[in-house]
C-alpha cells in the first residue's frame, strides 16, 4: 500500500500537470485562504529532497511569481470587497484580521505586509485594505514581494531538508517535511505576536 501511494505521489510530482496545478493553487489561495498554500510548496520540496524530483528551485519560482500575481490582484480588487470585510461579524476570522491589520499599519507598515504573507486572513484582509486606501503601490509591491520570497524560499527549503534527510523512504520524507514545515509555522506565529501584538488584539485586549 505505502508503494502504491508513493507511486501515485511519484506520479503526480513528474507530470506536466504540476507545475501549472502548483501555480493555480498558490494563486487561488491568496483570494481564498482557506488551506495554506505553503503545505504545498513544503510537500514538494519534501518530495525533490527525497528524489530530486520536481526541481525545487523551479518549486520556490512558480511559488514566487503567482503569489506576487496572486497579492496584487487582491491590492487591485480592494476598494470593491473593503466595505464587505469591515461589516464581518466581530468574532469572525475576518474581524479578527482587520483588527490586526488597523493595529500594526500604524505603526510598522512594511514589517506588517511582511509578516502577514504568513497570515492567510491577515494577509487577504490587508491586501484588501490597503488597495482601498490607496496605499502606495510601489511600497506595496517592495515590501509584499520580499515576505513572499521569504515564505517560498523557508516552505521549500524546511521541506526539501526533511525529504534529505530520508531519502530511502520518500513518503517518510514527506510527512518529516511538512512536520517541520509546522514548527516553523509555530515559531513564525510566536515572532509575529511577540512583536506585533497580534496575540492580544486577537483576544480583544490591546492596550491600543
């Protein structure tokens, strides 16, 4: 059974349809962050540690130029969806990321678009945000295109290492990968709330 799923992942890792499939999904998820597409990035650096198939450069590439795509069409659409977000309901994930949006963008702008490309709400909702204010398109792509450079580069790479280290049993490599890839994310969430406070506005208790 473990043969036959690694020959389906195999399979599918090779194709012709990957990349495009990677592409597709990277995009979609910064205009619906409902699964984070960074698991994806992370599943196939594990996969090209354990193999060397796809070419995890080529990974880190597509992850790059179609979150970019992706972060700029939300900028573009802002001033169409502001009025929608705002109007969520206060417990809402959507509410929650506004608050956190509101907090930081006074005082940290670019450390702020940064650091929520490792958000999905915090970054549809800033992304939005910022395109209906008109905040300045060229600090907005400077500053968005280095957290997403950031984010592709550590999702690839903390897979491809735990593909590496297991290289006779791919399948292992995968699940190790993505394992890592969550305690990145982990020590990700802590940095961001230790320095910007998400923990608090996120229960509702800011000193702001």
């Amino acid at each position: 059974m473990t043969h036959q799923i690694e020959a389906w992942i195999e399979l599918f890792m090779s194709s012709a349809w990957f990349y495009p499939l990677t592409a597709t999904f990277v995009f979609l998820d910064c205009l619906i962050p409902f699964f984070p597409s960074e698991s994806i990035l992370t599943m196939a650096g594990a996969w090209s540690g354990s193999t060397g198939r796809p070419n995890l450069w080529g990974i880190i590439s597509v992850g790059i130029a179609f979150a970019v795509l992706g972060d700029n069409v939300c900028y573009l659409l802002g001033t169409r969806f502001v009025q929608f977000i705002r109007s969520a309901p206060p417990k809402s994930k959507l509410a929650t990321s506004m608050r956190w949006v509101s907090a930081n963008m006074r005082r940290r702008a670019g450390f702020t678009i940064i650091i929520a490309r490792f958000i999905p709400w915090g970054r549809l909702v800033l992304t939005l945000s910022l395109g209906s204010i008109r905040y300045p398109w060229r600090k907005f792509f400077f500053y968005d295109t280095l957290g997403v450079v950031i984010w592709a580069v550590q999702a690839g790479l903390v897979g491809y290492a735990g593909g590496y280290l297991v290289q006779d049993y791919p399948l292992v490599g995968l699940v190790l990968g993505l394992a890592l890839g969550a305690l990145v994310g982990v020590a990700i969430d802590k940095i961001q709330a230790r320095f910007s406070d998400y923990s608090e506005v996120r229960s509702g208790t800011s000193r702001a």
